[in-house]
C-alpha cells in the first residue's frame, strides 16, 4: 500500500489533542494491567479466577484500542478552524440550528462540524459525514436542511455560522 492510498482523517486540532491524550492514558494504564495479570497468575487455578480473565479482556481492549488510535493519529490531517472563515457551512464550522417542529415551535441546537474520528454527539461534535453533518455541508445562513432520522424527517433552519 502506498501512502497516496491511505485515507487521512480529517480533525481539528482540538480533536488530535484529545485522541493524544487518550493515548498517553491507555499506554500508562497497560502495565498496571499487565501487573494484575501477573499477580493473578500467581493466585493458582486460572480457569476460575474473575480477576484474571477481567484484566486479560482489559489489556485486549486496551491493545486493540492502542493500535486504533496511533493508526488515526499518523494518518490525522489536523485543520486549524481558526484560520477557516466563510458564509458556508463547511469542516470546522460551528453551526447554530433552529429545528422546526410540526406544532410551530422551535428548538435551537449548537453543532460543531468535525471529522469521524471526534464526532461525540453528547459534546455537540457530529461528523461531516452523518445524515445532519453532511446535509448542513455548503448551506447557507437562512437556508433549511431536511435530514431524515429513525422517527421521520427533521427540518432545521441554519441561523449562524461561525468558525471558532
């Protein structure tokens, strides 16, 4: 494989930081595993023993997310939104959405649009590339998406764009 065919993952710079620090975390945490898998050990009958399999399981995990993260990070393309500017919604952007609701009322939402790899819903991050982000994607202040979801269709009236 060359390195012209391996995808680069888009993220902010704030996203790289954070899956760093996620990393540092997991790599400090893998020898007090690996510790408690040896202490287990000494303990006898391993076929019976919860600790033992529990921590085997967590340094699997662990591993496996490891090599997860320095994969992305390697191949991150970090974007500094604080350079972006422009009146389309675009990578980076912070968008502020009124939904509307078929009774008339609105509900304001605040969304940063951010790579796969970041997107956390519960922070107001989505990706370019969920059914929200990717509608939003080249729209402008006042314009409407219609994003189709699990119970039916949403519609949302962009209100700001900001890259911040």
């Amino acid at each position: 494989m060359t390195s012209s065919t391996i995808n680069k993952f888009p993220m902010t710079k704030e996203g790289f930081e954070r899956m760093r620090a996620e990393l540092d975390k997991l790599k400090k945490e893998k020898p007090t595993i690996i510790q408690a898998i040896s202490d287990a050990r000494d303990h006898g009958d391993l076929s019976e023993n919860a600790e033992y399999h529990t921590a085997r399981e967590r340094l699997g995990f662990i591993e496996g997310r490891i090599m997860e993260v320095e994969h992305k990070l390697s191949h991150a393309e970090v974007i500094d939104v604080h350079s972006l500017s422009g009146d389309v919604v675009m990578f980076g952007a912070t968008v502020t959405l009124n939904m509307l609701s078929d009774d008339g009322g609105e509900a304001e939402y605040i969304y940063k649009i951010v790579g796969e790899c970041e997107a956390d819903v519960s922070q107001q991050l989505i990706s370019s590339n969920s059914p929200l982000g990717s509608a939003l994607i080249g729209k402008k202040v006042g314009e409407y998406v219609e994003v189709v979801v699990p119970n039916g269709e949403k519609l949302y009236k962009i209100v700001k764009i900001e890259f911040k």
